[in-house]
C-alpha cells in the first residue's frame, strides 16, 4: 500500500502570553497508508489533539507539514472530516437535517436526487432510521455520536479523524459504537485517526497504535502494530494470543510516561523556584570554571578549538582546564565522582553508566550531544596480512585453520562503539567475538605499542591509533567504521544529570561552545590549523604524520589499495550529525544486551529519554540560531543488511545469529547514590 498521508517532521510550537513559548509536538514522522486505522494515544496534555487538528488542517504546523495524497494540507477540506467527542451537531436540526446540511454543502453539484438517497444511506448505515426525525436534544449520548459519525462519513472523506469519538458515553454504548465503526471503516475502506485515552479501543480498532510521549516535545515513542486479522470481533480479538502482550506494551509506556511525569514534577520543585514568567530559576550559582576531561585522539578536535578559539569564554565559561586522561575507565570514574564535570565519552558510556554496567551503581550520566561520528578501523597485524587475510572470510579461515591459537583483539571499552562494531562486523562474519577471538580492554594510546610487542594481533581503535601502525608498518586497516556502519555516532558529550540539573545554564553554554567548535571542525579549510594543535604534546602529542590521513580524509589502508577520499572520515557536523538521536542509543541498548554488558532495559523508552538529550540538543541550537533537526526514527541497516526497526528492537535482537543469553529488566534510574557523591 503506498503512502496516503505523510507527517513530515511536525513541530507545533505555541506562544504563550507570558511571552514564552510552548513546543508542544516535536519532529514527529508519520507515513499513513490508504485504509489504515492509526490510534494515537498518550497521557493527557501530550499532543494528540494538535496532532490530529494539524492533520485535519485546523492548526498549523510551526515546522513541518502534512502531506495528504501528495499535496500539502494547508487548510480544513471535505476529504478530512473531524468527528470530536461533544458531537458538534446543531441543535435545532433533526438527525436527517444535520446530515443532509453537511452533504448539501460539499456536494451541491450532485442531483437532488442522489443526494437525499446519500443521507438515507447514511441514516441506515449507523442504524438510526427510527430516530431520523429526531432533534439532538431527543437523542442519547451514543445516537448523537452516530449522527456526528454519519454525517462525516456522508461527505465521503478520505481522512476520518476521530477525537475521542466515545469518551463521553458509558462502556456499553462506548462498546456497541466502536464496533460498528469498525465495521463502517472496513466496509468504506476510509482511512482513520483517531485519538483514545482507551487502550482496548485502540487494540480493537487500529492496524497501529501511535504512542506519544509527554510534552513539553512530545514526539513518537513507539510504534505497535496489531497484526490481529479482519475482520475482527470483539471476543476474538480478546482471545488473540498477541492481545495481552499488545496491552502490557501499552500500559507499561503509559506508565513510563507517568513516572517521568512525577519525576519531572519533583526535581522542578526541588530546583528552584519559578519567576515572574513562571520558568523555572536555578537557586544554585552556574559553574564558570570547568574541568574537561578527555583521551588523546583525533577525534577530540571540537574540544580542542573550543579551547584554541576561546569558545568556552566567548559563552560565559570563565576558565576551562582540559585533563588528558589515561584511559575511558578513568573518564567515567572521573565524571562518576565528580573530578571531571564533563568529557567526551564512548557513544555508548553515558547508557552503560546509567544502566550500572558491570555490577557498578547505576550512576545517570546524560549526553546533550554527539561531537563525532565514524572516525575508527580495525587494524589487524601484518602477521595476519602475510598470512593472506585481507577480508573478513579471511580473518575466519585463518582462525579455523589456526587452531591452536587465539586471536586477541584489543577494544578500548566494552561500552564503546570499537567494541560494539567490532563485534558486530565479527559476529556477521561467523565469528564468535566471544568464543573465538580473545577481546582485551587496552587505551587507544597503547594499541599500537601492544600490537608490536605481539601482545595483541589487531583492535578496533580510533585516530591517529590506526593510522600510526599503518605508518610504522605494523598492520594493515582490514575495514573502516565506514565500511560497517557510515554515520555511527563516535563520541558524545557526557555529564552527569544531576550535575546538568545543578548548573543547566553552565551545561548549555558548554554545549554552544562544542558545538560552535564541531561546525568549524568541519570547515575543511580549517583542517590543517587544528591538526597543528592536535600535534602538540598536551593534545594528541603526535607527529602530524599519523593524524593527516584520517583527519583530512586520504585513507591509506596500507593494503597496498590505493588511498582512499574518505571526507566523511572525521565527522564532526555535516549530515546533522550533533543530534544525540534515540533510535541510534537503542541500536546500542541492544548491542550492549546482546553482549551482556548491560541488561536490556524493559523501560528502555525512559532510558533513552533520560541519557539522550535531544531537547538539551534543540535548546543549544536554537540558541545558536542553527535548525534544531532531529534525525528519523525509521528503520536502518549495517553493512549486512539485518533492518534495526527502532518499534521493535527484542525482535531485531531475537533475530540476530550470534547472541549471548541476555536479560530483559525494569532498569529503576535513581539518582540517590550519586547525589550523595
Ligand atoms: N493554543 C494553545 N496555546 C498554548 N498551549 C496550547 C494550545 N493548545 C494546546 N496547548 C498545549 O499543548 C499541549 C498539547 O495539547 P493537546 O490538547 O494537543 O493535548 P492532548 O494530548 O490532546 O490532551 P488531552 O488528552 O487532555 O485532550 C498541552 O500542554 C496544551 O496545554
């Protein structure tokens, strides 16, 4: 079925009196097909309302539009009919003249004739012949529904929206009206929206169930599907043996939002107080001086001409000591106990953190931003290239056939996505990361000495680490990150949430500074001025040599292979690649279940919430005068093809071949532990 109506990345942003602002819907994506019944559904206050009135072109989109049947809705039209729950009938008209008012109207160019046979039509339809000379005032709760339905169905729309159509009548009536819509809809074929509170009217009527999230910036949670055939009865659809776990999903989202709700309430109440314009006031003092901590590498570019260009000062941050630290265990120690106030982390520590990995206390840490993205390889030894590996079927031929020995492999975190790449690129090969290669945790800057010493026959390391061992001749690149995964997000900048809550002007003005330094990371023409800087023994401390090829994107493999234009090797900007996106930390969230490095958390809608700070994100944008542009939420891929659908990350889990037994639990985020740190 192809696509009827097209929600493209909505933003409904409302003025408020005060002279603030409220967004209400952020970024929301939506493709609806011909003859769907979508449900959407949320906790009050949520959004589902203006959705559906964006749709309906009774409101306007801030940013974004609705595309129906390839043309953009920007206005009310016949082809969309609004039922809403208080009926809207006029009331001094019979239930035959409220229908026949609507068809008059719409389709005056049809005969007389056809037209009175249309409302008759519709007056049998929803079965009120008997009522048909009947006015509103005559009638119950359930037969104005029926009119109101009758009349939008009269006008022949292609778009039905509902806005809670039964919540005002008692569950009997609620119950014989939602199965005769039902059997209209599928008669008709229309396609629906409906809005419901209701989560057992949503499993009857929808082929998809559309869950919000709260506001402020509601957007799409999830997406279920209700593979539950037509045509449907009530009890049959009861008794299917998806219904129930389709109802807990439900419920447990809503829950979810609940307590996200309450946890929101108490920390504002426990922040500060609020102004004359009712925002919330920090009642503790901003930090103006920081203390960074970072690892040597490439990729700690943005942190380096934040520094160089005086970024930090040019937005408040008055003095900003940047530590290079050993390794990433001593990054998260350091934000775990609060020597550091921020760092560039792996992408995947700010998750791990929060999900206690390793049996550690789960300590919330939150990223408002990605600095980085791809940037990595895997470099194996040249013992292994003299032995003819040079793919990846290679690599596995030479471990079968070299029995005896195991290969290890050097990652520099298990929450890292070297780690997390490096095992899926082995894993999609047949080998075992486990069970047939040895993976050891060694720090970026040791990998090269390690894999001279023999200690190690090859890792997943990023820049200049690679490069180096190409350079001195000590092994080969058998794959880039770009080869795996193009776009993978590198390293994030993480901070502890209590700290963020503590000091949020601080926390923005350090998220400007950064990503003012990402754009101009990547203005070519400023490449070679920060390389320069790289180069000095407080940053990278290398000869420009091993940092040049990846930095400035002429990748040598050392393969023999011609180099390669790699531009998108270090990416710091372009593609929009600041956003902390939470469809990318769920491809996470299942990698690290998948390895048993963390559960897989139940709650993971709240999880991602929590650590992926899109909203820290569009508010350092916007201050930054940039377009706050989230990424899509729709499926993707890795070099192998498996599709990551972000609506049902257990069943791309369950599908993936190699995979160790991994749990499934609530993940309880309490900030108890580190607060008292
Ligand atoms: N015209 C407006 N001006 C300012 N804020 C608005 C306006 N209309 C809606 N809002 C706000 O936008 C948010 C979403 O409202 P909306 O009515 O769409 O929610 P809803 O999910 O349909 O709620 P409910 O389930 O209670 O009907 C709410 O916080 C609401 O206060």
């Amino acid at each position: 079925m192809s696509v009827f109506v097209e929600v493209d990345h909505v933003d409904r942003i409302f003025s408020l009196p005060n002279g603030e602002s409220y967004v209400a819907l952020k970024n929301i994506e939506l493709k609806i097909k011909q003859g769907e019944f979508i449900s959407l559904i949320g906790h009050s206050g949520c959004g589902k309302s203006t959705l559906l009135n964006t749709i309906a072109g009774l409101d306007r989109p801030t940013k974004g539009g609705v595309i129906l049947e390839g043309r953009q809705v920007t206005q009310p039209g016949p082809d969309r009919m609004v039922v809403f729950q208080n009926y809207s009938l006029l009331p001094w008209l019979t239930v035959r003249q409220n229908i026949a008012l609507a068809v008059n109207r719409v389709m005056r160019r049809q005969p007389k004739g056809d037209r009175r046979s249309i409302v008759e039509h519709h007056i049998d339809l929803v079965g009120l012949r008997h009522a048909a000379d009947k006015r509103p005032c005559e009638l119950s709760g359930g037969m104005k529904q029926r009119v109101a339905i009758a009349r939008a169905l009269a006008i022949r729309p292609k778009l039905l929206l509902l806005d809670e159509p039964f919540g005002a009548l008692d569950a009997l009536t609620r119950g014989g009206l939602q199965e005769q819509l039902m059997q209209i809809c599928e008669e008709s074929h229309v396609t629906c929206v409906m809005v419901t509170h209701d989560v057992d009217e949503a499993l009857l009527l929808s082929d998809r169930i559309v869950m919000l999230t709260n506001g402020p910036e509601s957007h799409i949670g999830q997406i279920l599907e209700v593979p539950i055939p037509r045509p449907r009865h009530r009890m049959e659809v009861v008794n299917h043996p998806i219904y129930y776990n389709l109802r807990n999903q439900m419920i447990y989202f809503l829950n979810q939002q609940k307590r996200d709700k309450k946890r929101k309430a108490k920390q504002t109440a426990a922040a500060g107080n609020t102004n004359t314009k009712g925002a919330i006031v920090s009642q503790t003092r901003e930090k103006l001086n920081l203390n960074i901590g970072f690892l040597p590498l490439t990729d700690c570019a943005p942190l380096v001409v934040a520094q160089e260009k005086g970024l930090f000062q040019k937005y408040g941050l008055e003095e900003v000591n940047l530590y290079r630290e050993q390794s990433w265990d001593a990054i998260a120690e350091g934000i775990a106990t609060g020597r550091l106030d921020a760092a560039p982390m792996v992408t995947g520590m700010p998750l791990a953190m929060t999900l206690g990995m390793g049996g550690n206390t789960p300590i919330p840490v939150i990223t408002g931003a990605v600095l980085s993205r791809n940037g990595n390889a895997i470099t194996l030894s040249n013992r292994l290239f003299e032995q003819g590996v040079r793919t990846l079927k290679d690599f596995k031929a030479a471990i079968a056939k070299n029995k005896d020995r195991v290969y290890t492999l050097g990652i520099v975190h298990e929450s890292s996505m070297h780690n997390l790449m490096l095992r899926y690129w082995l894993a999609s090969g047949g080998i075992d990361p486990d069970r047939d290669v040895n993976l050891v945790v060694v720090p970026p800057e040791q990998m090269v000495k390690h894999l001279k010493a023999g200690n190690i026959d090859g890792y997943c390391v990023g820049e200049p680490w690679n490069c180096r061992a190409i350079y001195e001749g000590l092994g080969f690149a058998i794959a880039t990150d770009l080869d795996i995964w193009p776009g993978n997000p590198e390293k994030v900048l993480g901070v502890r949430e209590d700290w963020a809550d503590r000091f949020p002007e601080t926390h923005i003005a350090l998220l400007k500074a950064i990503l003012e330094a990402c754009a101009y990371c990547d203005d070519r023409r400023n490449r070679e001025e920060i390389l320069q800087w790289l180069c000095q023994p407080n940053y990278v401390g290398v000869a420009a040599e091993y940092i040049r090829p990846g930095f400035l994107g002429h990748y040598n493999s050392g393969t023999g292979a011609p180099t390669q234009l790699l531009p998108r090797f270090n990416l710091f900007h372009y593609d929009n690649a600041n956003c902390p996106g939470r469809a990318e930390g769920l491809w996470i969230l299942t990698q690290l279940a998948r390895w048993n490095i963390t559960p897989f958390p139940k709650n993971w809608i709240e999880v991602l919430e929590r650590v992926r700070r899109v909203d820290l994100f569009g508010e350092a944008a916007r201050q930054l005068g940039w377009p706050d542009i989230e990424p899509d939420r729709k499926p993707f891929q890795l070099f192998d093809g498996v599709v990551f659908d972000p609506d049902d990350p257990l069943g791309y889990l369950k599908r993936l071949t190699i995979c160790r037994e991994f749990n499934i639990q609530e993940v309880v985020i309490d900030r108890t532990a580190t607060e008292a740190a």
